[in-house]
C-alpha cells in the first residue's frame, strides 16, 4: 500500500504531526521483493521505519518511509532445550513478548512492554532488566533494497553491541528486515540481577514467566511515561561507556554515580544520574521537558516541535559536558533538517 503526503502522527511516539512524501507499508515478503526490484514510483531518500519509537522527526520528511507490516509468527524447530522462532518485522514487540509467555517459551519476558516491531529489536539490539536481544537472536532475514535479493545474517553477522548492530551503522537503510529468528528456552531459566526486580517479583508470588513480565511491567510504569499521555521515544541518550581510567577517574570524583562493566571492557556509567544532578530532572522547557521520574526520558507536553525536543537534548548534553566532562551520545535518531 503506497500514501503520498502523508501525516507521520501515528508513526512516531513522540506523536509530532510531520508529514513523509510517501509511505510504503509492505504486508508480505513477496510484495516487499517486487517493490524493491521495480521500485518507480516513489522518491529517495529512504527511511525504514517500524513505530517510530527511537525517532525524532525535526521536519517534514521529502522521501520514502518503507514501513513493515509482516505479521506471522511460526515455529520452526525444536529439541529438548528449547524453540526456534520465525517472527515476522511487522510484529508488535510486546505482543510477541505476551506470546512467548503464554507458549512457555523463556529468554525475552524481561523485554516486556517495550515499544515497537520485531523487525527493529535487532536494529536497536533492544535491551532491559539485564537482558538484550541478541542473546535470544539466531538469524534475521533482510531484503537488499537495491535489488530486492534476500539475505540471512547469521548473530555474528549482525555485530551487536550495546543499543548497536550493523543495519544501524554500514547497512542502515540499506537492508530491509522481514524476519527475525529467535532461540527460546523451554525449561525455567530467569534473569534477575537488575536491583528491585527479584524484589517486585516476590511481591507477585513465586518466580514463573508470568510474574518475571509484571514485575517488569510495574517497574516500567512506575518509571516511563507512556506514549499515549506523554510522547517521548524512551531513554533519549546512551549510558556513557568509559575506558576503566576514565571512569575511575570519574568514579573516584562521584563515587555515588550508578555503573557498571560493560561488554565491551569498559564500565558504563548511568546518564540519567548525570543528567538528574545537573538539576534536569521535572524541568520543563516550552512544550518539551524531561521525564519527573526519569531523566534520561524527554518528552512532548503536547505540542512541542520536533526542534523544541532537539534543542532541549542539546542543552542537556552542554550542562553533562561541561559539569562531568562527558559527551553523552543521542540514542534517539533524528530524522529531518532544519
Ligand atoms: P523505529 O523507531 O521506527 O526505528 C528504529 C531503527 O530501526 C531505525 O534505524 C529504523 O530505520 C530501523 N528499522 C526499523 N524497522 C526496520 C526493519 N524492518 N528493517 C531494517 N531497519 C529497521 N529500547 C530499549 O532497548 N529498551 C527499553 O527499555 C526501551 N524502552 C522504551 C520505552 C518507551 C516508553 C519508548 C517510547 C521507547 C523505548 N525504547 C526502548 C526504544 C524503542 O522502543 C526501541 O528502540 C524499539 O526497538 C524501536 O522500535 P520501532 O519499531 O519503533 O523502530
Ligand atoms: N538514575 C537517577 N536519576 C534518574 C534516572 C536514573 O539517579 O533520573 C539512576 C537510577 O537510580 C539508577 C541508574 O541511574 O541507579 C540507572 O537507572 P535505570 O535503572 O532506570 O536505567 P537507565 O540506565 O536509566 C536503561 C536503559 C533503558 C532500560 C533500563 C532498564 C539505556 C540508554 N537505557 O535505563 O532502556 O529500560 O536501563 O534496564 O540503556 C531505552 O533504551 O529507551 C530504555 C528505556
């Protein structure tokens, strides 16, 4: 299905009213292929686009949004430890979540609520309560935009890292994702190390996929703001990850400042403790402000720009800079020029 000049509202969380060229929703694998092979009747440049929940739009968009509606969920293999998943791009996150619980299958219930499509988990490598996605990740199926020929990218071959793969840096825009495939436990395995969650967990009753999700659910939404009431695209920067002098330098100056070892080598420290103790926290700039219980979360009051929002982030970077030294990297992606 192909829109010409069409308002982006329903397709970014931070629910800015900006408008694309085109937008092509793609329902099938197969009418992505002919798409891509005949493509003629639609602009560059491109923009692959799930829910917008990790975007900022700080303009109209003059192009072509291509937007995954490949929804099918399907078993593919399975052997006394665990199941193998196809999982279509256009899948809602949280709904293939809700579905993994109700099968049995364990490795993503920590990932609960998240917002967006599978088709964006591995692009993001999505990450909470101390679990990412690749982990859980065996392969993604990905169309060549340029010709429409299919390829399968093997873990290793995505290159994760924190809030990071390749179809975010050398193939963004690149590679279409229709597919993800997923390895999923079927014997009880839970992760629990992040501070408070065994806690809300007890609070539900006995450990079991069902009360690992509404622990995590209750934390979020004490903590978030939801979409629906605030727009806002989540945390808006990364944790910092710092060589381990750098951030014992830091550490011995703070040494209440959250951290932790990172896969990397190196330690991450939590930009929203740097961000609270430059005074941000609750702070309200025209339209946009940053979350009262969460500062690493920035958000539309309702009729912010995506410039308001932008010009905010940039404040916030110049105070954590100049006070901690420490130039704090967007994990939102603008989208757009001024
Ligand atoms: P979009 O924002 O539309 O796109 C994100 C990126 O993926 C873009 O680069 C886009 O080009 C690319 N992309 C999307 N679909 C495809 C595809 N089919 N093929 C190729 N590339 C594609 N994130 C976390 O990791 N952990 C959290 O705990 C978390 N909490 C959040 C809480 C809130 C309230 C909100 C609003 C956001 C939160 N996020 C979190 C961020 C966001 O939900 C994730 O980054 C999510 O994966 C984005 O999904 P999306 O479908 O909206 O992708
Ligand atoms: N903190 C403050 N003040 C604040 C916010 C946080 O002091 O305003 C402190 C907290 O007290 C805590 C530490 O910072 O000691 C970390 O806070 P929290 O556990 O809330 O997590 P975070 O580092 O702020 C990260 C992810 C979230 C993910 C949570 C839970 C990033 C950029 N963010 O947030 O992911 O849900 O951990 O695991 O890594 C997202 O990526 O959009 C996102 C929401």
């Amino acid at each position: 299905m192909i829109y010409r000049n069409i308002s982006l509202k329903p397709y970014n969380t931070f629910g800015l009213d900006y408008k694309a060229d085109c937008l092509v929703s793609l329902k099938t694998e197969e009418e992505a292929i002919v798409f891509f092979r005949d493509r003629q009747s639609c602009g560059e440049p491109l923009l692959i686009m799930g829910e917008g929940s990790n975007l900022l739009f700080i303009s109209d968009f003059r192009g072509t949004v291509l937007h995954s509606a490949i929804e099918e969920i399907n078993p593919e293999e399975n052997d006394e430890s665990g199941v193998i998943l196809s999982v279509g791009a256009g899948v809602k996150w949280d709904h293939f979540v809700e579905w993994c619980v109700k099968k049995g299958y364990y490795g993503v219930e920590n990932l609960s609520l998240i917002p967006g499509l599978v088709g964006a988990a591995p692009v993001q490598n999505i990450g909470a309560y101390g679990v990412e996605v690749k982990d859980t990740i065996t392969r993604v199926r990905a169309l060549d935009i340029s010709d429409g020929s299919v390829r399968e990218f093997s873990n290793g071959e995505c290159l994760f890292s924190y809030r990071n793969s390749i179809f975010k840096k050398d193939l963004r825009n690149k590679f279409f994702i229709t597919k993800v495939y997923f390895k999923l436990g079927i014997i009880p395995s839970f992760n629990l190390r992040y501070d408070l969650l065994e806690e809300e967990v007890n609070k539900a009753g006995a450990i079991s996929l069902r009360n690992v999700r509404q622990a995590v659910i209750n934390i979020r939404k004490r903590k978030l703001p939801d979409p629906k009431v605030y727009g806002n695209a989540g945390s808006f920067f990364k944790n910092p990850v710092l060589s381990i002098p750098e951030a014992e330098k830091i550490i011995a100056k703070y040494p209440q400042i959250p951290h932790y070892p990172d896969d990397s080598g190196g330690i991450k420290l939590a930009a929203g403790w740097l961000i609270d103790r430059c005074g941000w926290k609750g702070k309200r700039i025209g339209n946009a402000g940053v979350h009262e219980m969460q500062a690493l979360v920035l958000v539309n009051f309702g009729n912010a720009t995506g410039k308001e929002i932008y010009d905010l982030s940039e404040k916030i970077r110049e105070s954590v800079l100049e006070k901690y030294g420490i130039a704090l990297e967007r994990e939102v992606e603008i989208i757009g020029s001024t």
